[in-house]
C-alpha cells in the first residue's frame, strides 16, 4: 500500500509539470504558475508566491497546437480559474460570459485586429515596408519560441526560461554551439543591436484556445545558460564531453530583450507545429523567417511634434495619478503588503533617474517608453495574480469542506469530479463569476500589450498606453468612491455600564485566590 500511495504522489508530481515554464523578470521575482491542462485538484499547486513580476504570466513553452476534439471550448470553459488572457476567440468565456467577451474584443479595435498565423501552415505574410528601403535584405532566420505571454522590447530586464521539453533543449544546444546560423540574410549591420544570431531566438505571443502565433514578437539574446543534468547523468559525467540531449533534465536560460520588434514573415518548418511531434517527443523546434520593423527615416512634422509632447504630458499625468492612487489607498486595492511595496518600486524604476519635471519625456522616445509599459504590464499582472489567489482559495475551500463532509480520511489532492454534482456546479459558477469579474477590469498584461506591439507609430502607442491607464484611474476612482460612500453596518444601542474600577495588581505574593 505505501508503494502504491508513493508511486501516485509521483504520477501527480509528474502530470503537474509541463513542458517548460516560464518566470519573468528575474529583477522583480516570478509570481505566476503556469497553465496546462490537466485535471482541477485542490491543494495541488503553488500559487502563493505572490510578487509583481516584469513579464506577463505565460504558459508551458510546448509549440503552439490547433484545436483538437478534447480541446473544445467546454474544456477551456472549465479552466477559467486561471484567468487566463491570452485567447483569441471569446467563445472560452461561456455563455454567461460571452457579452462581457464581446465587449471586451469590441472596445478595442487595436485587439480586434490582431493578426493571427497558423505554425502548421508554410503561408507568407505581406508585410508592408513603413516606408524603409531595403527592408527585406535585413531578413534573417530565427528559432521561433512560442509562449502565452508578451516579451517587450525593454533591454534592462531579464527573463528566465526553464526548459524541459526536448525541441526547447535542443533550441538551447545550437545556439550555444553555434550551429543556428542558416538563413540570415541582413547585410546592415547598424539596423540590429546585436547581430550574433547563434544566440538570438524570437519569442511570440501564442493564443491559448486556438494555438494561433501572433505576427510580432520580440527578439531575445542568451545571456546566461544554465544545464541541469539528470541524476543517472551527473553519476557519470564527463566534464570533456559536452552533455548531449538525453543527459538533460532542463535548461535555463537568462535573457534580454532587444529593443528592436520583428515581423513574422513566414513558418519554415510548419510540420514541427503538429500535435503529434510533440506526442513523440521530437527535439525539432519552429525556425521562421522574421523583419525588422525599423522607425521611419522620415522627421516628423512641427504640429505632430507638438501633438506629442502634449500626449506625452497626458501620459505623465495619467501615470503619476494611478500610482498616488495605489500607493495611498491600499485598503481599496485588495494587494498583499509585500506586493504593494515591490509594486511601488516598479512605479518607481522609469524615471528614477531623471527629473521629475522633464519625465513626460520619457514617454516621447522609443527607448524609454518601454521601461514604463513594462511598469504597466507589472500592474496588469499583479492585480490578476491578486484575483488568482482570491478564487484559488475560495475554490479549494469549498472543494474541502465538500470533501469532509463525503467522511472517511481525506485525500489529498481533492478533485472537481471527485466530489458531488451539486458542488461542481458551484465551483464552475465560481469560476465563471471570477472571470466575469476579470474581464471587467480590464487590466489585460497580454492582449493588450501585443496591441502596442503590433502599432507602428510612436504616437499611437503612446495614445494606447494612455488610454489604458486613463481607464484604470476611472476604475479604481470609482471602487473608491463606493468604499468611501457604503453605509457603515447599524449598530445596537446598548445600555453602557461603568467599568468597576479594579485594583492595581501587585504580585502574586499578595494575592490571596492565588494561594
């Protein structure tokens, strides 16, 4: 029996575990657990660790997969305890949730007209030149790292990437050895920041429910490698061979990105997108044909200018407001203290060293308008990740009181069809309301973001962003307001009695009860 119960904790321990995981901002910490599907338990997983991060949550870094008959959108419906963003269709959200979906994609035309590629397809994009010549020549060939989270271009962070699944392990052994160099075609070398690709890979957006790949992303540069070699393999290593695929039991890698977006022109491989290479395991990962998108060559109008800087100004505003806001009001903002104290450092970190009077400039220029988004995205996240341990809780305390009541041990981890029909109907009507409740905010750190990807121009990316905070000031004003108007709870008027007045206690040695 107790080899048996063993055998199981390691068969839980394993289905838990995905193909890769992802942890943001190695500056500000990791906070998020990422999804894969797997059955609903209770107690089973570790979303306490709380902190804001610099990144937005992302999922296993398997390839991205096509819709399959066990992934229906019931399937995704019952997975919406993870609040997850990073969706396409908003036929996910139920029915209950569908007009709240609705409104969502319809408020945002940037969101609505996102563009899509299929991985498992070899389909070029027309890709338009914005008005730089020879853009073409600057193609190059990169290995493509899908993930359900949005990298900005904002080279003073690192990211880490646990790796796991073969195709990621072998991505990671090429570009260390080298051999990744096929296809590169760029001939100016002042368009890229850094060009050794053999340490270079694209990560894009990938959508949850239809295993779609969005057609920006960001280029990131290996700056750290770290292999872990598997027990069997650390008994006999040896330190003049280098550790082959099968000696690994993950990678991790520390990256930067750099602050040059790329379009996807095309898939090279698309067979390695099938479900069934990831089925068998097979160590071959996406390669796709990317371009830069460079600014425009051409200076901007006086008006346009102007323009600018007052948008600029808008922005500051905006910013400086929704972070008094937090700051001074955290009985509103249902934060952890520790959250709310790295949360005022990320606040802090675009413009701590410039003048507090020129920091509407910040916003006015490509390479410090990305620190600030990323302060914005460490928002987006940190108040999901709130919401997340909010319903996580309330879940799995329903889950166990269920549980108890059933009698006998109670076993642990407590799953949703383990316990009665009536009781899974509450918690899907709990998961359907926390997700209503996150669609409501509209505080989404991966939609949202890919959006300011995908904007061409300086000016409509500021106007965006601004839009975004200018939305979560209203909000949070509001909530404010209505915390500050409830009506305090009646009160019964008793009849008050004087208290007798006690005696000074001296000791034990006089007290005579106490002998």
């Amino acid at each position: 029996f107790s080899v048996m119960m063993l055998l199981m904790r390691i068969a839980m321990l394993l289905s838990m575990i995905g193909g890769g995981e992802h942890i943001g901002g190695s500056r500000w910490g990791s906070c998020c657990q990422a999804f894969s599907p797997r059955r609903h338990c209770a107690m089973s997983n570790s979303w306490g660790r709380f902190q804001p991060i610099r990144v937005g949550k992302s999922a296993p870094s398997s390839s991205p997969l096509p819709p399959t008959p066990h992934r229906t959108a019931t399937t995704w419906r019952r997975s919406a305890y993870t609040l997850t963003s990073s969706v396409e269709n908003i036929d996910i959200y139920g029915d209950s949730n569908r007009a709240m979906g609705d409104q969502r994609f319809n408020s945002s035309h940037e969101v609505k007209n996102l563009r899509w590629i299929d991985p498992t397809v070899a389909t070029q994009l027309a890709i338009d030149n914005d008005g730089v010549e020879d853009r073409q020549q600057l193609e190059e060939t990169l290995p493509l790292y899908p993930l359900s989270a949005v990298h900005l271009p904002d080279p003073s962070v690192n990211h880490t990437l646990r790796n796991v699944e073969p195709r990621n392990i072998q991505m990671a052994l090429d570009l260390e050895s080298s051999s990744f160099v096929e296809g590169s075609t760029a001939t100016k070398d002042d368009a890229l920041p850094h060009k050794d690709a053999s340490m270079r890979f694209c990560v894009v957006l990938r959508a949850m429910d239809t295993g779609r790949l969005a057609s920006v992303g960001t280029v990131l540069r290996i700056v750290d490698i770290d292999k872990q070699l598997s027990a069997s393999a650390a008994a006999n290593s040896d330190d003049s061979q280098p550790p082959s695929i099968g000696d690994l039991d993950r990678i991790v890698l520390t990256c930067q990105a750099e602050p040059v977006l790329v379009d996807v022109i095309r898939i090279e491989n698309p067979q390695a997108a099938l479900p069934e290479q990831r089925l068998r395991k097979s160590p071959e990962y996406l390669r796709a044909r990317v371009r830069p998108r460079l600014p425009r060559n051409s200076e901007e109008p006086r008006d346009e200018q102007v323009l600018l800087e007052q948008l600029c100004r808008q922005a500051w505003e905006e910013y400086r407001q929704v972070q008094e806001l937090y700051q001074n009001n955290s009985h509103v903002s249902d934060l952890p203290s520790f959250a709310q104290d790295r949360l005022a450092d990320a606040f802090d970190a675009p413009y701590q060293d410039c003048n507090e009077k020129e920091a509407h400039l910040l916003f006015a220029s490509h390479k410090s308008f990305w620190p600030i988004a990323t302060a914005w995205q460490i928002l987006c996240n940190t108040v999901r990740e709130g919401h997340q341990m909010s319903l996580n809780a309330n879940r799995n305390e329903l889950l166990v009181g269920a549980a108890l009541k059933q009698g006998g041990p109670l076993k642990l981890p407590i799953h949703v069809e383990d316990v009665d029909p009536s009781v899974r109907k509450l918690v899907n009507a709990m998961e359907e309301q926390a997700q209503c409740d996150w669609l409501s905010l509209q505080l989404d750190p991966c939609l949202d973001f890919q959006a300011l990807l995908t904007l061409s121009l300086h000016f409509e990316r500021v106007q965006y962003l601004t839009d975004m905070m200018r939305r979560e000031r209203k909000r949070f004003s509001t909530k404010l307001l209505q915390r500050q108007n409830k009506p305090e709870r009646p009160t019964l008027d008793l009849p008050t009695t004087e208290p007798a007045e006690q005696e000074t206690p001296r000791g034990a040695w006089f007290n005579d009860e106490y002998w």
